[in-house]
C-alpha cells in the first residue's frame, strides 16, 4: 500500500493561471498542482478513512469529517486556511504527540514558500512537494519559543500575528488587558473584530492582573497587549499626574513573572518613540515607561520580532 500526494495546493493550483498577484508571479507554473491524496494510485475522497491499519483524515478544503474514536495516525488538511482546525483536533484527542500532520490548499493566501513553511513549523505541521510517498514521512518537532515578544505600530499586524503563532493550539487563553468598550461604539467595534478573529475554542481573561495570571498559568497565553495595560495601571495608581513608583512596582512584578513564565506565553506591545514627541509631560512619561519595559522583557525572551506592514522582521 501506497499513499502519495499527487498536489498540495488549493483548486486552481499555486500558481493560479493567469493570475497576476506577487504570490503567483514569483512561482513557475504548475508548482504546486491542486491537491489529491491517492492509495495505490487511487483517490481518495475527502474524509475519515482505515488505509492500510493507518487511521486517515483528509480534509483538504476544510471540511468537518472526522469521526475517529482516537488519534489519526496521519491529518492532511488545509491547516494554512484554517490552523484552527488542527486546535480543534487536538483538543478533541484526534490528532496527538504520535499524528502526522501534512499541509495542503496552499495558494496565493501565502505570499511566498518561506512564509507557508515558517507558518506550519509553528503549527507543528509538513510542508510536502508534489508526488510526496506520505507512508514514512516523519516530522521533526520544531521547539517554540517560552517568551515571544511581537512589537509594532498601529494597525502593523502584531496582534495577527501573535494570534497566528498560537492558531493550531488545543488550549489558549488570550489575555486582554484593553476596555471592553462600553459607551464607546468605535472601540466596541475594535474589541468584537478582535474576539471574531480569534478561534471560538479560545479562553478570554479580561484583566490587568498580568504577574499572576502568568504565574497561574495552565496554557499558553497571548498577550494583547502590554500598551492597553500600561494605559490601565496609570489610570489605577493615577499617575498620569501624580507620583510614578506604584506604575515602576507593577511594571518590575510583570517582568518577574515573565522570566519565571511556566507556560508559553506571546505578548503584543507598541514600538514607541517613532513618531512626534508627546506635547506633556504624562505623555512622555507614558512613552518613556512602555519604552522601558520593552526593553526589558525582550531581555528576558527568546524570540523578539517587529511587525511592519504585516511583515515579522526577527530582531537578533
């Protein structure tokens, strides 16, 4: 019995003919032709399938099909499209420690090869070429950072990137510190874009109790974001105009816990200083304090990245 890929991308291929994207262009045609899972040069329909003794779910336009009693031996699925989907299934106890998981659907979603495989070692899945026998392949476990640190400006794309990191995750608790945006319709907006955006099989923890939610912590966190909460822990201590040490306190408790961190946790903070000199001296303070503690947890991480333009630049 054999099992090959005979394509892994999505219906029209990648690159799509005729299509003029910076994806498409940057690839010769028929590099990856649409998927098909073929068995002893059979295919396969779309499903849950016993091949072999091998237990088999293809999902390639992510479809719900699973039904196992246990682990699948090998998931291949559209996990770039839709990384939430493998959470979904290892939460469920259908994809384990033992499951390979394989990659299909890749079109012009992705910009580049590079970018579709950063994308899957971090979900803990393969990116195979066409024709791949899929009986033996084997994934090499890609350790992930305990601390990531994703800086950028407004509206950069940090925060969807911190929340990509994360996709594939059976259990995360997303962390906002931020308002809920009660009597203020644009923020209210912002807050449900957010929780839309974020898989429904997450936890929410609302609050700006950052060190002991770290330190309680039984799952990895995301961290949205450290600007909202230095804006919090003023308001709290009232130290846009009075005195600053209880905000230094809170701010050497978080860094503390986020050395001594027992789970994985990704935060989003504002790169600050880039642009005009706050006209008061509680703004500059403010600019000075997140600047600060920037600095300081990026000390105590093992991955730091800045976002521009959607674009992760890995700082050294």
């Amino acid at each position: 019995m054999t099992i090959v890929l005979s394509g892994t991308a999505g219906p029209r291929g990648w690159p799509e003919p005729g299509c003029a994207c910076a994806s498409c262009l940057a690839l010769p045609a028929g590099h990856r032709r649409p998927a098909g899972l073929l068995v002893d040069g059979r295919p396969l329909p779309p499903g849950s399938h016993v091949v072999g003794g091998l237990r088999v779910l293809y999902e390639p336009g992510g479809d719900r099909e699973a039904d196992a009693a246990g682990p699948y031996d090998l998931v291949v699925l559209d996990v770039a499209g839709r990384p939430e989907r493998l959470g979904e299934l290892r939460r469920a106890g259908l994809a384990g420690a033992g499951t390979r998981v394989v990659g299909v659907g890749f079109d012009h979603r992705l910009r580049s090869e590079e970018e579709l495989g950063r994308r899957l070692a971090l979900w803990g899945a393969l990116a195979v070429p066409d024709g791949t026998v899929l009986d033996d392949v084997a994934g090499v476990p890609v350790p992930r950072p305990r601390r990531a640190l994703l800086l950028g400006g407004s509206r950069s794309g940090k925060s969807a990137e911190a929340e990509l990191r994360l996709a594939a995750e059976p259990y995360v608790t997303y962390v906002a510190t931020g308002p809920t945006g009660d009597g203020d319709g644009e923020w209210a907006a912002r807050v449900r874009a957010h929780r839309e955006r974020r898989p429904a099989h997450w936890d929410t923890a609302e609050t700006t109790d950052l060190a002991g939610v770290l330190a309680r912590a039984r799952t990895p966190l995301l961290v949205d974001g450290l600007g909202t909460w230095l804006t919090a822990v003023f308001d709290e201590h009232g130290a846009w105009e009075g005195p600053r040490e209880p905000v230094w306190r809170r701010c050497e408790e978080l860094v503390a816990a986020w050395r001594q961190a027992p789970q994985e946790v990704v935060a989003v903070s504002d790169e600050v200083g880039l642009g005009v000199v706050p006209a008061t001296a509680s703004g500059r303070a403010f600019r000075d304090a997140l600047g600060r503690l920037n600095q300081r947890l990026a000390a105590e991480s093992e991955y730091v990245a800045l976002v521009v333009a959607g674009r992760v630049m890995p700082l050294g």
